[in-house]
C-alpha cells in the first residue's frame, strides 16, 4: 500500500512510520491494540464529512484502556475518543501541549509538519508537511512538538482512528482568549487559506502553499 501511496501522491514526501523520519514527530508504540480495533469495527461512520468524539464510552471501557492512558500520561487522567468519516485533504493542522497518542482501527495518512517550522507569523509552508502511513492496528505516540489534524483515508470506506488525549483536550474555551490561534482547551490550530469553511469557524488561516489531497 505504502509504494502505491508514493506513486499516487509525488508531490508530497511519504513515509511509514517505521522509517527513521518518523523519529522526530513521534514514536512507534508497542501495544497490543487488537481489542480497540475490534471495538471500533462496531461504530458506524458519519454519512459524509469527518466526526470527533472526545470520549468513546466502550473504548474507555477497554482492558488495556488504563494501560494505554499510563504510557502517555503517567496515571493522569486521560480520554479515549476517535476520529472518523471521510477525508482527503490537509485543511488545517492543530497542536497540544501534550502529546497524543493515535491507533489506527483502519489504514490511513496522518500529515504532520513540527510546530517550529511555523514562521514568528504563525504561518507555514505547506511543503514541510510530511505524510506518514499507517496500516491497522498501528498505535504511535504524536508529539506536543507536532502539528496534525484529520487523518486522510485510504480506503473507499474511509477512516477510523482512536485517539487519547488529556482530559478536557478538546473542549470548548470557557472564555475568550488573546492567542489568536487557540480554538479549545489546549488545542491551538491553523487552517490553510482556502478552508473558507474553517476560515469562517475563526480559524486563522495560517497554511499556504499546496492544500494536499492523499489520492490513493
């Protein structure tokens, strides 16, 4: 899947996760996810468009639900949500002051690019981002020094991917505040500049360059 990936999509640098490239975006986890997967494969996916869940109760429910909270966060709370439906593009990328770990219950593309590449502007090139494939069951840790956002699908029927964050990570703001670039609770993001529908959310439109499309 992955050669096929980079013959469909040359304009943009396309890796495993298990490539040394990975290295300074995240971190391969060694985690038994088989459960989560089967779990997911129950969930039924938005008829179009993309959908995040904060918490899912089953997924939080799992046997090794606390273990994969521990391995992020040392025993601090945590929330097992997903994100799921239908996406191609790049649209935006966001970040936390945490990391975040991500299990793929379907193969798919995570774009990333490092937070400081952005410019004293907040604004970055898409060129730096870089595609990362990963196949099912795949679990990695992104870290608070990455940017990403929706994972892309490769897969006709779309994609499905867990993700574990801090508790309240995600949450509408309870006030405003003067970072123009911090959306909700420890979630600051920018979208690119042809993202009127985000544009029009009050996200910054901070992404130029090329709004990539993981064809597949």
């Amino acid at each position: 899947m992955l050669e096929i990936l980079r013959k469909l999509n040359p304009d943009i640098e396309m890796y495993s996760i298990h490539d040394e490239k990975f290295k300074t975006y995240g971190k391969v986890l060694d985690i038994d996810t088989d459960e989560i997967v089967n779990i997911c494969k129950k969930i039924q996916l938005p008829q179009e468009g993309s959908l995040y869940l904060m918490q899912e109760k089953e997924l939080e429910n799992a046997k090794n639900a606390n273990k994969i909270k521990e391995m992020l966060f040392g025993t601090l709370d945590a929330q097992i949500g997903l994100c799921m439906g239908y996406n191609s593009y790049l649209n935006a990328l966001e970040y936390h002051n945490s990391s975040e770990i991500n299990i793929a219950a379907t193969d798919l593309v995570l774009i990333l690019a490092h937070r400081y590449e952005m410019d004293k502007d907040n604004r970055l090139d898409s060129k730096k981002a870089v595609a990362f494939y990963l196949k099912k069951g795949d679990a990695v840790e992104v870290f608070a020094t990455t940017m990403h956002f929706c994972p892309c699908q490769v897969l006709d029927d779309g994609f499905l991917c867990v993700v574990v964050l801090p508790k309240g990570t995600n949450d509408i703001l309870d006030k405003e505040s003067d970072d123009k670039l911090l959306f909700k609770k420890n979630k600051w993001i920018i979208c690119h500049e042809d993202n009127t529908s985000l544009i029009e959310r009050k996200v910054r439109p901070g992404i130029y360059g090329p709004n990539y499309e993981i064809k597949y």
